[in-house]
C-alpha cells in the first residue's frame, strides 16, 4: 500500500490526520448504537476512512494508523443498498464495512458507456484539483464540463495548468487566458515539476485536515504533482510519449495519501470522457455565469434566445462579447443535464412526453393547412 511517504511513519497518524472531526465524531455516536450494523455492540464498532478501492474490496484507516482490507456485506451488495468511494467515512465491525457516515461532498459522474448508473469519484473533499496539461490536451470546452460536475459535488474547484516549462512568452498568456475566460471566479494555477514553478503553491491549498482530489485526462501530471508534495515516487508514473509529448496513463485506482505537514489528497485514474451526472440548476449557473447573466437581462423571461426582440444573449452574440463556441456548449450542457433529469423525474418524463405530442400535432397541422 503506497498511501504516504517514507517520512511518515504509520503509528504517528490517527484518523485526525485524515480530518476526523467533532461532527464525525458525533455522527458515529449516532449511528453506532445499539442497533447499528445489524445489533453489533458499540463497542465492536469502529470508525475509518477509505482510502483505496479495488474490485468490491477497500483499504480502510482506522485510529492509530491501522489499515484493513473490507468489504461490505452480502446482503448490501445485493441490494445494492451502499454507494462506498474512497474518501468515505465508515463503520466496521468483524472486519466489514456496515454503515457509510453522511458526506459533507460527492464527486460523481455517470458510469461510462451506460446511461442510467452514476459513479462516485471521491467523497468527502475539499477542494478539486482539474488538471489539464499546456498543450494539445487544453480544451476550455472540457474544462466547462468538469466545472459543472465540481460546483454539483458540494466541493470548491480550482484549475491547474501542467507543464507550463514548455512554453513561455505570449504563446502562454493566450493559453491561460483561455481558460480563465472559461473558469470565471475559480483559481488557475500553472505549474511545472519540471521546475518547481507554482508546485509548493498549489501544496498551500491542501492545508491540515483538508482533503483534495486530482481529476484529469491520463497523462496530464497528476501523479507527478502528487509525488512532489510527498518528496519521492510514491505513485508510478511513466516517460512521455515520443509522438504527442503527453504522460502515460499509469494510476489504476483511486487512493487517498497523505501528505506531510497535513492534508490528504486522492489521485485519480485518467478520465477519458466526463459524462454529467444529475445535476442542479445552480451547477450550470456558477460555470456559466456569464450567459446566464445575459439571458436574465432579456426583454422576455422565458426568451428562447432564437428570435425573440430585445434579446441579450443575441445581441452578445452579434458583437462577439459573448463567445459562439461558449454558447453552444452551454445550450449542449442544458440539453444534456435535461434529459438525465427526465430519465430520472416521472413528472418531467409526463410533461416532455406532452410537450412532444403537441409538436407533433402543430406539425400535422400545419402540414393539413398547406395541402388545402
């Protein structure tokens, strides 16, 4: 297990070094009674954090630097009654993981290829790293999608921009520019192993009892940030590649290490496409708050923003203050956190399904009114 640096001996960390809490404290009073866990005795109940998962197994930390290998029980994996993720607070007793304690945040996306499962990232952070490489892998439009999925996760994003050594003058000002552009009022940080340059800044966000996670393409830096701040190669990472000068992927799982003089962070495998999860209104609103500044200051609260007079958003469009790509991304993002909702709203499903039985019928009657 690869969960901390060699400076850091095991038996000097209890779960205060993972961010145990009063208030976790006092919610494992509360669900270690008498009855948790099935009529286990309290004093056989004991707290932990995950801090690895593998194939329906997890490491879990317990008090005084202890770490198990658990599982939940039988009957919760057949009923599928408990989401566990790394980063979670858990109840053990026997060695099994019984009750999960309430997250205070939850990174989530859908499962990839499957349009109904979500996943859960890392539970219980802080603040979210998006790491995106200088270069070929910087896309604003990506970063978008990942905001969104940040600000719905309860958690506080931040972007960091990798590899800045490769460039420098004006050919980085545009990069970095285009970012901010896209990440209004959220933190941008450009760094590079390489040099040092804005490492041990970015380690300053991560402070005792914090919790940090690291989300990002394969290949962009993320395991290579992570063993700077813990001063040696805990997590393995590979030479880049001849043909686009990006990383290997190498991290398999997800982990939580800690970090020395405090905090935790989890490493991530590399994401390959982010599909959104359910997500509120208030997600969209913070990644976009520029557009949606402009439609509230149309003529017509429920303007479509297609031929409406007196319509903001159109007329930011026309005289380029409002970008035509950021536009579209934003409507393509509506769209998409739209029909998760129908999937999963019976009353949303009922008013769509009416609202596609009178397109139809304006259709066919206005097809009825050209044939006479």
């Amino acid at each position: 297990m690869s969960f901390l640096s060699k400076e850091i001996a095991l038996s000097e960390l209890d779960l205060g070094a993972l961010g145990w809490s009063s208030e976790l404290a006092a919610q494992f009073e509360e669900l270690s009674g008498p009855d948790a866990g099935g009529g286990v005795a309290t004093s056989a109940v004991s707290p932990g954090r995950v801090i690895a998962a593998h194939r329906g197994a997890f490491d879990v930390w317990l008090d005084g630097g202890r770490v198990v290998r658990s599982r939940l029980p039988g009957r919760m994996v057949h009923f599928d009654a408990v989401d566990v993720a790394v980063g979670d607070w858990v109840l053990l007793s026997d060695g099994l993981i019984r009750s999960v304690l309430p997250r205070r945040s939850a990174l989530v996306r859908s499962a990839a290829g499957r349009t109904s499962d979500s996943q859960t990232l890392a539970a219980n952070v802080d603040v979210v790293f998006v790491v995106s490489s200088l270069g070929p892998d910087l896309e604003p439009r990506r970063l978008e999608r990942y905001l969104v999925t940040v600000w719905e996760s309860g958690a506080a994003p931040e972007i960091v921009l990798t590899k800045s050594d490769r460039f420098d003058g004006a050919a980085l000002d545009e990069m970095v520019a285009s970012v901010e552009a896209v990440a209004l009022g959220v933190p941008v940080w450009v760094v590079s192993a390489v040099t040092g340059a804005g490492v041990a800044e970015l380690r300053s966000r991560v402070g005792a009892g914090r919790t940090a996670v690291l989300v990002g393409s394969s290949g962009v830096g993320k395991s290579t940030l992570v063993n700077a701040w813990l001063g040696g190669e805990v997590m393995a990472v590979q030479e880049v590649r001849a043909d686009d000068d990006e990383g290997r992927h190498t991290t398999t799982h997800r982990e939580l290490l800690v970090l020395p003089g405090g905090g935790v962070v989890i490493d991530t495998p590399g994401i390959r496409e982010l599909q959104l999860a359910d997500a509120g209104v208030g997600a969209l609103e913070e990644t976009f708050g520029d557009v949606e500044e402009l439609a509230a200051a149309c003529r017509f609260g429920d303007c479509s923003h297609s031929v409406e007079p007196g319509c903001a958003v159109r007329a930011a469009l026309a005289d380029g203050t409002l970008p035509r790509d950021r536009y579209a991304s934003w409507q393509k993002l509506q769209r998409e956190l739209r029909a998760i909702a129908i999937r999963t709203d019976a009353r949303l499903r009922k008013e769509e399904r009416k609202r596609w039985q009178q397109v139809t019928k304006d259709a066919r009657s206005r097809t009825r009114h050209r044939q006479t």
